[in-house]
C-alpha cells in the first residue's frame, strides 16, 4: 500500500508517466529481491511516494466539508444522542442537533492537519522489511502500516486539538446546550458521553479510511512518476 498510496497520490497530483499498476506493483516486488537498483533507492523512493500520498489525505480530510460532506467519514451524532434524535426534532431542536453534528466535523477537520509530522516520522523510520511487507501485503497493506505506527501518537496528539477546537467551533457549549434540553423533556436522559474521544476515534477512523481508499485506487490505476527517484525506481519495475 505504500506503493499505491504512493503512487495513487502521484496520480492524483500530476498525470505524467503512465505505466500499468499490476506491471509496476510486481515488478518493483522484483526489484526488492534482487535488480540493478540499491535497496537504498527501493525504500527511498517508496517513502516519497508515501509521503505524497500521507500529505495528500490529510489535505483532504484537513479541508473545510472534508468530514462533514464525505458520507464515508462523516461523524455522526453518538449513539445517546441518535437515539433521542426524534425526540429533540419534535420539540423543536432540530437546528442545534445539526448545528451540533456540524460542529463535530469541524472539530475533525481542524485537527487533521496536525497528523502530518506524525506520518512523516512512520515514514522516516520505515525499513526495507516495512518496505517488502508493504509491497507485498494486502490492498491496504500501507494503511495498516500508519495505523500500526501512528495511531496510538495520533490519538495523543489529537485529542486535546480536538477539545480545543470543539470549544472554538462550539460544540461543547451545544452539546451542554442539548444535554440540559433532553433532561427537561418527558423521559428524557443525561447524554452522558467523552465528547472528546468520540470525536477524536471519529476524526481517526476517517482519516485512515481516506489512506486505504486512496491505496485500493493506486493499486489498481495508472501511476505517474513525477520525480527523478520515482522515475528511477519505477521505471525500472517495467
């Protein structure tokens, strides 16, 4: 996956070169066991790629309508929450449960940018046996790699970003805004819930399915080799 997040964001940026995925995928696993080309230049130019691709995702999720308008990774109202959701749209709450959920995909879209340096640190520490398992795991063999390596620093990293945001955004005060209206309503209940690590799991979740969606899509599209080292590398797996 790193290969194809890699090069699914070389594809995305700037279509140059082409050559047939399934051809360069197993003609660069070729070049780990043995080519012309050092291992140093196989690791280096996968850590490009997957530093495009890394960059790329973030900017996707980190834009405004990155969570809130992608259904895939939308964060939706918690569970406490969904559950009365009927019950506030009929006393009139309507607006401020969607001004609520809306904020929550905010908060998200705030902190995603931050998980920039944490990928290019997974990058950097990659070895050439990160790089053969990338190569020659699964569809979102690359994606489980930055899950592995990153997400523990992520969610650490994330969360008080992510309180932060949800205080300047106002879902804090909207969440306590609907927590005290559901309490006054006949048999309603406190929410009761982490705001913060919902939301964070929720910006997380979202954005590691953005890295193996884009991985799926390289493995089986066209890559372009938009630097001298990609050239290098990839050209060679033809």
């Amino acid at each position: 996956m790193a290969l194809g997040l890699c090069a699914l964001l070389f594809w995305t940026l700037t279509p140059s070169v082409h050559a047939g995925w399934g051809d360069l995928f197993e003609g660069v696993k070729g070049l780990i066991s043995g080519s012309d080309l050092k291992d140093k230049d196989i690791v280096a130019g996968l850590k490009e790629a997957l530093r495009i691709g890394a960059d790329n995702s973030v900017t996707q999720v980190g834009q405004i309508d990155g969570y809130l308008k992608n259904p895939d990774i939308h964060i939706g109202l918690p569970s406490p929450l969904a559950k009365t959701e009927n019950l506030l749209r009929f006393a009139g709450y309507g607006n401020q449960v969607d001004a609520f959920e809306t904020s929550m995909n905010r908060a998200a879209e705030q902190a995603a940018p931050q998980a920039k340096e944490i990928f290019w640190q997974a990058i950097s520490d990659m070895t050439l046996d990160d790089a053969r398992q990338i190569l020659n795991g699964g569809d979102t063999a690359a994606t489980e790699y930055f899950a592995e390596h990153t997400r523990p620093q992520l969610a650490e990293i994330f969360t008080p970003i992510v309180h932060d945001s949800l205080a300047t955004v106002g879902t804090t005060g909207k969440f306590q805004d609907l927590d005290t209206t559901l309490k006054s309503l006949p048999f309603g209940e406190s929410l009761g819930f982490d705001l913060d690590s919902y939301v964070t799991d929720g910006a997380l979740d979202g954005l590691f399915v953005i890295l193996g969606e884009e991985e799926r899509k390289i493995r089986e599209n066209p890559a372009a080799r938009t630097t001298d080292l990609l050239k290098k590398v990839f050209g060679a797996a033809k």
